[in-house]
C-alpha cells in the first residue's frame, strides 16, 4: 500500500484487472476515502482520456452518483483517483444474492423498481454528459450493440442498459457471463444472452416483456422513454411476478444497514402517488447505498470503457501497397493484436480472400493478379465490419530490356534494365572459365555489376534472375553478348 503526503492507506478494499481499491485517510479532509490506484500497465493515452472524462464526472450531481474528489500520482508513479468512502455499502450483485438466498427469482417488486428508477435517472445524466464529448459509458458486459459498434450513448442504449439491469434482478445473474463475447455479439448484431424465461421460468410474461422489449436489437423496438419503461414496470401487479407470495426474499431486508422506521416512512410518504401500494418503493437510505457501491464500480466501467475503446481493433494508418511481379502486398498496423481478412475481386474473377492471424503488423499477399486488372479490396478486423478499402492495378509481368558487357580495365562491367523493381542474381559464364554470380541487392529497375579481373576478351554468356519484393522469381534466358571496349 501507498501513501501520499495527503492520503494514508490503512488496507486493501478490492482489486482487479485496472488496479486496486484502498481505504484512505485523507489528512486535509480529515475524513475517509476510496482510494483506487491504477496499474501502471495502463497506458499514458488510455489515462489521459481518462482524466478528461474524470473531470467532466466529477462537476456531475446526482444522489445516484458518488462524487469524483481528487486525482494524482502516487509515489511510484501510478494514476490514483479517491472517491467519498461508503460504509458498509454492498455491490448489486451481493445484495441479489443475500435477497435470492431463501427463494427463486425474481426480486420483489417493492425493491426492484425502485432500483431501476434510480439506474435510469443515472444513465440518463451520465451518458448525456458524455455523449457530449464523443465518450460512452458503460460496462463492457451492459453494452448496447450500437455502443458496441463505437456508436455514443443516446436514450435507446440507456434503455438497453436499464433492461439488462431489470435482467439481472429478474433471473439472479447477468445476462451475458463473458464481457467481452458480449462485445463482439453485439457489435454484431447478435443476442448474447437467451430470454430471461429460460434462466427463471417462473418469470410472468408481461415482465419477461418489459425486458425483451428493452432489450431488442434495433433501437426502434425499445421502450421510447425510460419513463415510459418504468410506468409499464409499476403497471404489473406484484402478484403477477411470480405468481406467489415473494415473502422469503424479504427476510434480508435492505443491502444497507438499518434504517428508522420514521426515515422509511418520510421516503414511502415523499413517493406518495407515484407508485400503487403493491409498489411501495424501498427506503432512500437502502438506495443510497446500493447505489454508492453500484457509482463506485462506475468509475472503473468508465476506465474499462476507454480500455475497451482502445483495445478495439483499428487501424492506425490507411493500408500501404507493394506491387511485385503478379501479386500485391497490402501492409497495416493495427492498434492492438487481432486478426483481419481482405476480401479483394475485380470486375471478371470471384471474390477472394487473404486471411491473417492475429497480430498487430499485418501483411497480406493477393494474387495471382491478372495484368493491369482494377481491384477492390476491404479490410476487417476480428470478423467485424470494414475498417479500411482502396484499390489496385494489378501488376504487369517482369521484362528484362536491355543487357549489356564493357571492357575497361581489366573489369567487365553488366548493365541491365528492368520493366519492375527487382533484386537477384547475375551469372557470368566464359568458354574455360569458372561461372561467376554476383548479386543485385537493391531493388531496381537497373543494375551495374562489376567483375574485377576480367582480362579476356570474347563472348561471355550472361544469365540473370530476378526477384520481386515479394519473393517471386524470374529467370530470364541466357543471352550471349561480346563486350565492348578492352580489356
């Protein structure tokens, strides 16, 4: 654990793949704070994003939200960011399992939608601050497919996330196990998670509705409003959850800690009319703290959003072409490991494809190419939608133009000129004499090679290879010459 000049770690909260969570003093304060030091794995781009959004947080005000107080570094150079500290608050996924310990789901009523009020109030301030700043918020498991996609937070996805909440709290678990298979399903198109009825069976129909209709693929097909999301939610009689009493999930009362009954009462009396009796809604105070430990978990969602945005496969630049005797090379960098494919065709030939394995560097070889044919070609990621097109002519075949032999000074000198690019060998051949080879190291279309020693005149019989940069070769014909010039 570190300390700071201002803040003193006394122990150790929780940890996970971003970092860990400590308890803190906060000695200018003088109070307690969640203190979550960031693992220095992160990236230095990833954080600065971070802390953009972290300030544009911090300046929001909701009862649903626990405030952003400060950032820094730590000693050792990690990231830190403190919140205000929550005693004895419980993560959702806890309170579900103490509420669903002696019964089936789903949760009553009575404290579901409440809860779920209060998920869409949040959603609705958070992600329209900031889809004002080109940023979505979200878990990775919660996302909507057009958030998926790199789409921003709007109303529709409040709802699906509103609905996926509603799920949780319906069947006990989550919808999707995988995180990040619910990222790619949805970026797809696909359901990740199968209708709540076939996790709980004892889930009513007009529930099992609500949370389909939330969360439909096409933003089309949700609820229009949360609002309107919720007013159907309150309109199903307790009764018709289950269609028995839900009795036994009450016996652990709130996930917080007691609470008067004269401040239960203020909050049923200050929900008066909003909600029928069979809706009573749960005290403030055991929403108050079931959502202080669902805000924390959202400023690491925040973080594990921008770290989901920049492990998203992308390229970083448009594709670099490379022409070689009668294929092509087509060369990117992504910004993270992965896979891709190029589907490439031209006019008069099937559509191909090149495929890749996963890595950052990629390097695809199309062809054999007919001459000085256009094609197109695309460029997916991980099996997901185009990230890159262009096209290309391909190449015409290799001509050698002009050999040519010179005497001078006891060197023979070669010339040779190309119609493409090439590297290779030249062979050297005289009647008596030892072949010699010399090699072409640049890729030219014309080469000078020199032969020292070369005091004989006469015919020589000069043979050359060719090699494309992309290691196809040619072996032109022998041809004999008769330098010029003396030795």
């Amino acid at each position: 654990m570190e300390s700071t000049d201002r803040y003193e770690a006394r122990k150790e909260l929780g940890s996970g793949g971003m970092g860990e969570v400590f308890l803190a003093f906060d000695r200018v304060a003088s109070e307690l704070v969640a203190l979550k030091a960031v693992n220095q794995e992160v990236a230095e781009e990833i954080l600065a994003r971070f802390d953009r959004e972290r300030e544009l947080l911090a300046r929001l005000s909701h009862p649903a939200i626990v405030p952003i107080l400060d950032s820094g570094r730590l000693p050792s150079g990690r990231y830190y960011y403190t919140m205000r500290y929550v005693e004895n608050s419980r993560s959702l996924s806890s309170w579900l399992r103490d509420q669903l310990r002696d019964a089936s789901p789903p949760v009553a009523p009575r404290l579901a939608v409440p809860i779920v009020e209060d998920v869409a109030s949040a959603l609705g301030l958070v992600n329209s601050a900031l889809t004002r700043t080109g940023t979505i918020l979200g878990t990775m498991g919660y996302l909507s497919p057009e958030q998926a996609a790199g789409g921003d937070a709007r109303a529709p996805s409040d709802i699906f996330q509103l609905g996926l909440v509603l799920y949780q709290m319906a069947t006990g678990r989550r919808a999707s196990q995988d995180a990040f298979v619910h990222v790619s399903d949805m970026a797809q198109g696909k359901r990740p998670f199968p209708p709540p009825s076939l996790i709980e069976p004892r889930i009513c129909p007009e529930l099992e509705e609500v949370i389909l209709k939330a969360t439909s693929l096409a933003q089309a097909d949700r609820w229009p409003t949360c609002a309107a999301m919720v007013a159907r939610l309150k309109a199903i009689p307790e009764s018709r959850w289950t269609g028995e009493s839900r009795s036994p999930s009450d016996r652990h009362g709130s996930p917080s800690r007691e609470v008067s009954p004269g401040s239960r009462a203020a909050s049923v009396e200050g929900r008066a009319g909003a909600a029928s009796p069979a809706m009573v809604p749960a005290a403030r105070p055991m929403r108050r703290l079931v959502w202080a430990a669902i805000a924390v978990a959202a400023v690491a969602v925040l973080v594990g959003l921008i770290l989901l945005r920049a492990h998203r496969p992308g390229v970083k630049s448009h594709p670099d072409v490379t022409l070689g005797f009668e294929r092509a090379a087509i060369y990117f960098e992504t910004t993270v490991p992965c896979s891709s494919e190029i589907r490439f065709k031209c006019p008069v030939s099937r559509t191909m494809l090149s495929t890749v394995e996963r890595t950052r560097r990629h390097r695809h070889v199309l062809g054999p190419l007919n001459p000085q044919a256009s094609y197109s070609y695309e460029v997916t990621l991980d099996g997901g939608s185009t990230v890159a097109a262009g096209s290309l002519s391909g190449p015409l075949p290799p001509e050698l133009r002009q050999r040519a032999a010179t005497l001078a000074k006891g060197e023979l000198i070669v010339s040779i000129q190309l119609t493409s690019p090439a590297t290779g060998h030249v062979r050297i051949d005289r009647a008596g004499e030892a072949p010699r080879k010399v090699r072409l190291s640049d890729p030219s279309t014309s080469h000078r090679v020199t032969i020292p020693e070369f005091f004989r005149s006469g015919p020589v019989t000069v043979e050359v290879e060719a090699r494309s940069i992309l290691d196809e070769t040619v072996l032109f014909p022998r041809r004999t010459l008769t330098p010029t010039g003396t030795p």
